[in-house]
C-alpha cells in the first residue's frame, strides 16, 4: 500500500496541495504534521514510519519534507529499504521501487558519506595546526598553579587521606587523580 506523509512548517500554511498528490498518488493512508522540518520529534512522521510494513512505499510531496538533513534523509532511506519499504518523491521524480531511483539514492548517500569524511579531514586539520600553535583542545584543569602544585604535595604527603585532599582542593577523586 502506498502511504503519504506530508507536512507543512507553521500552521498558517497549507497541506491541501501535498494532500491533492496523495489522492492524485492513490495513496491509502496519509499522515501529517504541522511542525518545522528541523524539529527531531514529529509525531506524524512517527506514527507513519511504525504502520509501514515490507512491500509498502511512503510517498511525500518533496524530500524536504521529509529529512531535516541530508544525513537524516540517508539513514531513512536506510531504514526503509532495510524493512523492504519503497520511497518516492513526487516533485523530485525518485522511485527507490525501481533501478533507477535507488541509483539516485544511492548517489545521495554517497554525496552524503564524502561531505562527513571532508567534516572530519577538516577538524582534524584544525586540531593539528591549534596543537602545532600550542593550543590544546578540551576545558581547562580544575587544578592549576598553586591548586596542582598543593595537589602534588597533598600526595605526597602521607599523613593525608585522598578524600580529604579532595575537600581542601574542592574537586573530585578523578580530577585529583588526573591532575597528580
């Protein structure tokens, strides 16, 4: 069976152009949400994803309507194609029902998996230039200068019990064990 998910970003617009395609579509089911694309819960998409079953196909108005990112398109597909569920986009012409529309997909995903790996090529090129300027990354220590040179002789110092140098320093076992 073919079901339509459709949504619309505020409540001052319209679904009767996304519902005249899923009638056109000749879909038996539709479900909707009235809510930003960026949003992570809609409970419209959710409850549509959960009646799908294998051999259904979910159909939407555009891909915007449906992924918040790229990525977040990519791993529906994922999903769907896993569960042996079909997709189509009306506007973009995409039919993952048909060798031709999991090849677009499948470029998606490709497209997808390039610009995660030139994200990370980047921030690790980052890091390295901010440690070669003497930067380092993370927060700063709890204790340092006077805090971490009392902490070094706090333990040393025998007589003195780890949770007690612990509530002079005012930090935790793990930072103090860290930091000495």
């Amino acid at each position: 069976m073919d079901v339509f998910y459709a949504r619309v970003s505020t409540s001052d617009q319209s679904l009767d152009l996304q519902l005249d395609a899923a009638e056109r579509a000749g879909c038996g089911r539709v479900f909707t949400d009235t809510i930003s694309g960026a949003k992570s819960s809609r409970p419209g998409l959710g409850e549509c994803l959960a009646y799908l079953r294998s051999g259904d196909c979910l159909v939407v108005w555009k891909l915007d309507r449906l992924g918040r990112s790229l990525r977040h398109l990519i791993d529906l597909m994922a999903d769907l194609e896993s569960r042996g569920v079909g997709f189509k986009s009306v506007q973009e012409s995409i039919d993952t029902t048909t060798p031709g529309g999991k090849l677009v997909m499948h470029v998606f995903a490709a497209l997808a998996e390039f610009e995660r790996d030139l994200i990370r090529e980047r921030t690790k090129a980052g890091l390295a230039a901010a440690r070669a300027r003497g930067r380092r990354g993370g927060r700063r220590s709890l204790l340092n200068g006077k805090k971490l040179e009392l902490a070094r002789q706090l333990r040393a110092d025998r007589n003195t019990s780890v949770d007690e140098a612990c509530r002079i320093l005012g930090c935790s076992r793990a930072t103090f064990y860290r930091s000495t």
